[in-house]
C-alpha cells in the first residue's frame, strides 16, 4: 500500500486539465506516441468538443521515482462542472490529494474555489500547479499571489508547468509521491470499497469504477451494493490503463473496476459502498446521498412515429446515466414524449447531443423548468416541473420557486455589469468579497429558473470569459409565477408554454415572438405568432408570406447543386413539427430557450 | 428512351458580363488549344452515346468562332458522332457576333436554331448589362438572322432589373415580338455570389426590385406571352408551339442522357451524372495527358432520381407524375389543398403547375418529401 497513491486533478474549465493527464499518461509510458491522441481521457465526441470531462474516468500509472522506488498511481479524473458537483465529491473521497490546476494567464477562478473547498473536506494533500506557463500572458507572480491569499496556500510549494509542452511533468510527479500519503486502510477488515462512478458496456453490463477502502475482493467473491441492498457475483476486477486490465484482486488502498452481471448503471449509486454478502462491512461508508434532478424539459420525437425509437433510445441511454430520469408525457403540439429530469442545463444538453448524435434521434426539448410548488385554496400543495400542470390561476393561494446561493468571481472592473446582470436575474442579497487586490467575489440569492436558460453564457460574454461561478441550491421562496403562452396562428403551441416570474414575463415573451420570428421559415400565408398570459396577449410578431420563390436558370450545370440544397431541405424537413398549418422547425423550439441573442 | 442529347461549351467571351455565372475566360489565344482538345475528348466518347437528336453549342460565346473555327468544330463533332438528319442543331450567339458571313457559315454547318443574347431593348439596362450591343444593333442582328433564313430562331430577355418598370419590361417584350421569333428565354436577373454584380449585392450596392415586383414582372410576362399565343412551357421558356420548344433543353428537365463536351459540360447517362473541370487550362492538360478531363461523378439513387424528377417536373408545364409524388406523407390533403389554391392542376396521371406554382415552383417539391 505504501507505494500507492491515489489523486486528481481539479481545476477550472479550461485551465488544461485533460492536456495535462494526456502527459502524465504519456510519460508513463502506457502509450507509444504513434498512438497517442490528445485528451485520452475524454473520449465522447462531446467532451472533445467542449474540452469538459463528463464521466470521470481513471487511469491507473507505473511511475519510477527519482530515488529509483516503483510506485503505482491511480488518477481518478473528475468532471469539470457544477452539475455533477456530486459525482466530484466521490471521486475526491476516493483520492489522498489532489493536483490543483491554476492557469497562468486566468488565475484563480470560482470553480477552483469551489473544488478547493471540496478537496479540503476530504483532508486532501493539495498540491497547486500552475498551468501555461509558456503562454505570453502567464502572469505567475500574480498567479502566485492569488494562491497564497484566495486559496491560502503556500505558493512556495506550487508547482510551474506547461502541459501543452510537457514541462515540469516530472516535478508533479515527484511531489505526488512525495507529498500525497499512501492510502490507509486495512486488508483483514470485511469489504468496503466506494463506487466513485459507473459506466456500461454492451458485453459486459455495468463496470463499476471504485476505491477500495478495507479488505478485498477477487472474481468469484458475492458482493452487496448496501444502498441498493442487491447482491451480485464478481465476475472480474482490475485496473484501468486505457484499456482494463484483469487482477487477482483489488485490495484496501487500491482503485480499479468490478464486473459483476450489474445489468445497468441505474442499478448502482454512485457513493454507495461495496461490502461482501459473507462478511459485510458493520457500516457503509460516509456521504451516500441521491442526486436528485433540478431542470425538468420533456422530450419529444420531429416526427410523431418515432416515438417507440426514441423510447428505445431513453431507455439504452439510461443504461449510461443513472442521474436522468424521466417519464411519458404528451403534448397537444408534439404528441407522446417524455418528461426528463437533470442534474443540470450542462446534464440537459448532453443528454439532448447523444441522443442526437449516438442514438441517432431528431427530437424536440421544451423549455426547461424548474419544479415549483404551488399552495391551493383548498389547502393542498402540489409541485409542478411542466407547465402543462400549471393549476388554475384562481385556486393558486401562493407559488415558490427554488432559489440558489451563486458564486461569481470575477476581475474588479466588471462588477457593474455583473451586479446589473444579477438584477436583472433577480439576484437579492448580494455580498462583496475582495480576496486579493483587482478581485471580487459576489455572491447572491437567485432563483434557479433565472441561470437554467443561459446566465452563464450571458456573464462568460459580459465578463469577456473572466467571470466564474458556482452555485448551491438553498431553499424554496415566495414568488410571483405566471404562466407564459405562445399561439402560432391563433393556436397554442403547449410545448412553447413556460412558467416565468410575473415581471419577466413581458421581456420573455417578447423575445420569444421575435426568436420565433427569426426561425420559422416564411410559408405562403401569413403568421401571427404571439404572447400571451390567460387569454391576454402581450407580444406579438408577424412572418410575412413569401411571394416568389424559384430559380431562374435550370441546365445541365445546375441540377446536382439543386437537389443537394433539396435533400438539405428534406433533412431539415424531418426536423418540423407542424402545428395547425404551420411549419415550425427544430431550431425555434430551441431558439425560445436561448432568451437573450444580445 | 429519347435519342441523347450533345453539348458543347464553348468557355470564351470577348468580356465578361458582370451578373454572368457560367463558365468562361476572356483569353481568347486559348481558343485553338481548347478546340484541339475538344476534338480529342469527342474521340474518347464516340462510342459512349447512341445517335444524337440534338446538338446545342453554348457558353460562353459560340457565335464569338470564327468560321474556319466553326467549321472545324461541327466537322469534328460530324466525325466521331452520328447526329439524325432532322436533328435541332442550336447557337447561342451574341448580337455584336453577327455577320452575313457567319450566318452563312451556320447554315452551311446544319445549324437550324438561333438564340440570340439580347437581353433588353432598353439601353440603359443594356449599360448596366454591360453588354457589347445597343438596342438598335440587337434589331439589326436580329434581321440578319431572319433574311438568313433561319426561321427557327429565339430571343433572350431579361427582367428584374434594379429600376425596371413595367413599362420597360412591356416595351422590352413588345420590341421582341415584332420579330416574330418562335422562341423566348426570359430570365430574371438572378445576382449570384460568385459574380461582380453579386458582390455588389452583398454590399448593398445593387438592390433588386424586391420579391413583389419580380412576382409581377412574372406573371405580366408570362400573361402578355400566352396572349400573344405563346406556350409557357418552362418557368423561363416561351414557344410558340410545341414543335419551337427546344428539344434539347428537355432533355435536361426530362432525364434524358446528354453528353456534354467542353470545360464545365455536364454529362448524364442512366443514373450517373459527370463534369469536366471548369478550368480551360486543366480540361486541355487533362485530355493532352489522354484522359477524360472529368472533374466529378454522382451515382444518383432512386430516391435522388425522384427528388430531382420533383424539382425538374415542377419547373415545367409537363409536371410531374402522381407515382413519384404519391407515397409521401398526407399526400392527399397537400394535393387537394394546392389544387384549391390553383397551385397545382391534375391531369391523369401528372401533377401540372400553373402559374402560381411557377412563382413558388423551388418551394413545390419539399411539400411531396
């Protein structure tokens, strides 16, 4: 055990987590680098794309000290976002220390404070590294200063680095064997090892990532998910390097993966613990708790015959995320569906890209809602996350919402825009922090509803990319809550409805006329689209008919450009919801989430 | 199968026409390099198509060969490829191109159908064409043409004209009518992006008449036509009766093979579509290396057979068949509801659109996906 040590690497998006464990793989040895392909790590398309880590994978490295001792590494990766604040905090409790990743250029942002703290309530050894240091804006004194008094660690102790180049790689590793503990535990104790994540795989079911914390486990032992209270035999364990590779066993100290006929991932818990069915573990280990789903939108095939396939889709996507959830719903507009929860709007649109992109689905989201809870007349208290449920106006005695605590750090010259930002979100209660000269933490109570639609687009593009945040949700208030209508020729379109507070709601609706506007195609007839609350419109805009619409020349030359703008058109034909007369493609039923186009 | 069809492309103009998106240089040294090639690509296809019913020599600027050029050609074209006797044999040519001498030469060659660049008897808008020709040269032009004999012969118009009136359009109409021409190209400007005047419109320099005005220089077009006893058989085309449509330019809406010879020529034969490279310098590289100067090929499915049946067909007084149409979802109601519009009309087993359906007929084919 002593030669084993067990970290992470927790930084802000962007500050070169992937590219830096790409390098510690890569110095390893695991791959040759012929074979190497940048961020090994993230490899759904998305997070190549996006440049997050959504699963948190592990990779397990041989590493030979400078004093020529063999040590055995584990790097358990974690995702990167607020919505899955969760599953970090489990592979953080699987960990002895964590590599801090600061850039050079951006410094200290909220997230990073966020997960310093979540490193810190694990006693973690916490080593900062300071990340690109070869770009010309790396300002590492700063950087540096940033760490002693934000972070209120020693400077003196981080580490310089540039990833993208591959310098001061061996510096980190030298400090993680030389400053992480080796995990404490012990092998003669009954089984208790931490599921930290779970993936699926078609021939194997459900791999359980986990962190053994006493005793052991082998192929052939029965084991208990306690939370779950179900028992399953071992079929293998082992460790992760790229690809799994079988052990004997995984004992106390040890991180690896379990195969056990677990059917699906939504037969595990991530944070649940595995103890053996013969000899189990007097008490599971510490911070089980359920994710439970924030942002609600339901899901609805283009073209109505696709339910049963997107059902299909759900139901194989569900295999690989235990966090979604979702039930049938239907819609006037769009016919059968589902209405799904998340853990987030970030856990929202990947469910919505795989969908799209792995299950090869055209679906509709509504837009996202939050649950509300609505205090009757008639004393009863409903909760309601789709405004098709909204209750009767009249019988409504009082409506909440859930609100958030938003942390915001941001350089000092923004916090007007930000403060103003925050207002208009209906931000109360804001505190000012001042950690370092030039940098300002702001905190406020939001409600939920007002950062699920874009904020952090919204203060990413009025902080020019400085501005950070984080969130935690406290507790339920009072509110004003209307319920918003859109009416597409004088027809509701239900799956456009939203709840909004009462003040907003002019500004929503009228921003969701004009991205209307902007998406539904002219047809030969005019289009009324309007606002409405209760039978009372409050915006309104209008899709002029088209007149004339035909080429002039068609020869020999023209017709291959011809049909590929048709078979480009017949795609996006698939992408069309008809409502009364009306084509409404895709993109508008999104565009009405994406309030603000300023 | 309807015999084929021949094309030959011929990439040269004195000057280029700002609003002009074919293929075509102004370096005329290139001319005798590019018919040298030509013959040698006609050699690599001999044996590829049946005998021709059509032969059309476009551009570019056909009538811009002189005549040993021109009479080197049709030799050629004569030498590897069987053409019928009663074959429609067309030029386009340029009013500033004409002679007696060449007309003679045409004729000479078995050319029996004219179509002549006019564009407009507005000199102002031939200016803003930047054509080469004024209005009074096109009439004499066009004389020539006629006292040649040639009594197949067709003008090219256009319309939507940043300013253009009705007036003008009229008077543009009525001047093309006094000839008596069996055939009538009418084209609305259409400002393409690769082109000078295309860019200008990009830059909001040049605006068009705007979508109203071009539907009613349209319909006036197409009514002032049908009343003079023309036929609207395609959505720029007029003839006077079914025999002046030209034949060869249905074969293209028709799906009839076509071998196209020349820089930028396409080709069509069962369900593949081929074309050369545009550039005259490649195609002549290409052929001297003895290969075919093809730029790319398309194997056409079924289903892009069909989509291309759609858009084609609508764009013609012939329509398109019910069979291709049928399948597709709520059939049924989107033909009775464009038929209540008078979008559509049905004749046994064709699905016709009328005017109206001309105007939106690039908007007809997504309602049958």
């Amino acid at each position: 055990m002593k030669q084993i040590r067990n970290f992470s690497i927790i930084a802000h998006i962007d500050h070169g987590k992937s590219t830096l464990a790409d390098r510690l793989i890569q110095y390893a040895n695991l791959v040759d680098a012929r074979q190497f392909r940048d961020q090994i790590l993230d490899n759904m398309d998305i997070e190549r794309e996006r440049g997050i880590t959504i699963k948190s994978q592990t990779v397990n490295l041989p590493y030979k000290s400078k004093k020529g001792d063999e040590f055995e590494l584990n790097l358990i990766d974690t995702p990167g976002h607020v919505d899955f604040s969760y599953e970090v905090s489990r592979a953080l409790a699987s960990c002895e220390g964590v590599l801090l990743l600061v850039d050079a250029s951006q410094g200290v942002e909220a997230q990073t404070l966020a997960n310093l703290y979540a490193a810190m309530e694990h006693n973690l050894v916490i080593i900062p590294v300071i990340n690109k240091i070869d770009l010309p804006s790396a300002d590492i004194d700063r950087v540096k200063d940033e760490i002693e008094h934000e972070l209120g660690l020693d400077a003196e102790t981080a580490l310089l680095c540039s990833a993208k180049e591959g310098t001061g790689i061996e510096d980190i590793f030298e400090a993680i064997v030389g400053r992480i503990p080796p995990p404490k535990g012990d092998i003669e104790k009954p089984l208790a090892a931490l599921i930290f994540d779970a993936h699926y795989d078609s021939f194997r079911g459900t791999i359980v990532s986990c962190r053994v914390f006493d005793g052991r486990v082998r192929p052939g032992d029965t084991i208990r998910l306690m939370a779950m209270e179900t028992s399953y035999k071992v079929e293998e364990v082992g460790c992760f390097r790229l690809k799994m590779e079988p052990k004997k066993e995984l004992s106390a100290g040890e991180v690896g993966y379990l195969i056990a006929g677990i059917k699906t991932v939504s037969d595990t818990r991530i944070g649940d613990t595995i103890t053996l069915d013969t000899k189990p573990a007097s008490k599971p280990l510490a911070g089980f708790k359920e994710v439970k789903p924030v942002v609600f939108s339901s899901i609805y095939p283009i073209a109505s015959d696709d339910y049963l396939s997107l059902s299909e889709a759900l139901e194989k996507y569900k295999l690989n995320d235990a966090a979604l959830v979702y039930q049938k719903d239907s819609s006037a507009a769009l016919g059968q569906g589902f209405r799904c929860g998340f853990l987030g709007l970030l856990h929202l649109e990947i469910v919505q890209e795989r969908l799209e992109r792995e299950f090869d689905q055209s679906i509709i989201m509504t837009s996202p809602s939050v649950q509300y809870r609505f205090f009757l007349t008639d004393g009863r208290i409903v909760t309601v996350d789709n405004p098709a449920y909204y209750p009767d106006p009249t019988e409504i005695k009082k409506a909440e919402e859930p609100y958030i605590r938003a942390s915001i750090m941001i350089p000092e010259r923004y916090v007007g825009a930000v403060m103003k930002l925050c207002m208009e979100r209906r931000g109360v209660n804001s505190r000012l922090n001042y950690p370092t000269a030039g940098r300002v933490e702001i905190t406020f109570d939001m409600p939920l509803a007002e950062v699920i639609f874009d904020f952090y687009d919204r203060l990413k593009s009025i902080t020019q990319g400085y501005g950070s945040f984080d969130y935690e949700i406290i507790d339920y208030r009072e509110s004003d809550l209307v319920k918003l209508d859109i009416l597409v020729n004088g027809e509701r379109v239900d799956a456009l409805s939203m709840i909004v507070h009462r003040e907003r709601s002019r500004e929503r609706a009228v921003k969701a006329c004009d991205s209307l506007k902007e998406e539904i195609p002219r047809q030969q007839f005019k289009i009324a689209i309007q606002g409405a609350i209760g039978g009372k419109i409050i915006s309104r805009s209008t899709i002029t008919p088209y007149r004339k619409d035909v080429t002039a020349k068609c020869y020999g030359g023209d017709i291959t450009r011809k049909r590929k703008l048709l078979e480009k058109q017949k795609k996006g034909k698939k992408r069309m919801r008809v409502v009364g007369s009306v084509e409404i493609p895709q993109s508008a039923f999104m565009a009405v989430l994406k309030t603000d186009t300023e | 199968m309807d015999p084929p069809g021949l094309y030959v492309h011929i990439p040269f103009c004195k000057t280029k026409c700002p609003y002009c998106d074919f293929y075509s240089i102004t370096k005329l040294s290139l001319l005798d390099a590019w018919l040298e090639a030509l013959s040698k690509e006609a050699a690599m296809y001999r044996h590829a198509f049946g005998v021709f019913d059509s032969l059309y020599l476009g551009g570019g600027t056909p009538s811009i060969l002189d005549n040993r050029q021109m009479e080197k050609l049709i030799k050629t074209i004569r030498q590897y490829f069987t053409i019928t006797q009663d074959a429609e044999v067309t030029i386009e040519i340029n009013p500033d191109d004409i002679t007696a001498e060449k007309l003679q030469c045409w004729r000479a060659c078995g050319i029996n159908r004219i179509s002549v660049g006019v564009q407009s008897f507005n000199n102002d808008e031939l200016v803003f064409l930047k054509r080469r020709h004024s209005a009074t040269d096109a009439k004499r032009s066009i004389e020539l043409v006629v006292s040649a004999g040639f009594e197949n012969f067709g003008i090219d118009l256009m319309f939507g004209l940043p300013g253009q009136t009705e007036e003008i359009l009229m008077r543009n109409l009525q001047n093309a009518l006094i000839f008596e021409p069996k055939h009538l190209s009418c084209y609305q400007l259409t400002l393409e992006e690769r082109t000078p005047y295309g860019r200008l419109k990009a830059e909001g320099r040049l605006v068009p008449p705007g979508e109203n005005k071009e539907k009613r220089f349209f319909v006036l077009t197409s009514d002032y036509l049908k009343s003079k006893g023309f036929i609207h058989y395609e959505i720029s085309n007029f003839a006077k009766t079914v025999q002046y449509e030209s034949r060869h330019n249905k074969k293209y809406w028709q799906h009839t093979q076509y071998l196209g010879l020349g820089p930028a020529a396409h080709s069509f034969k069962d369900n593949r579509r081929w074309w050369n490279h545009r550039s005259v310098e490649r195609y002549c590289k290409e052929i001297a290396k003895e290969k075919k100067p093809v730029d790319g090929f398309e194997t056409l499915s079924d289903e892009q057979l069909r989509l291309e049946r759609l858009f084609l067909g609508f764009r013609t007084k012939y329509g398109v068949a019910v069979d291709d149409v049928k399948d597709s979802p709520s059939f049924e109601q989107t033909l009775s509801r464009l038929k209540r519009k008078r979008i559509l009309k049905v004749y046994g087993n064709r699905i016709i659109p009328t005017i109206k359906g001309f105007l939106i007929a690039d908007k007809l084919p997504q309602m049958f996906f």
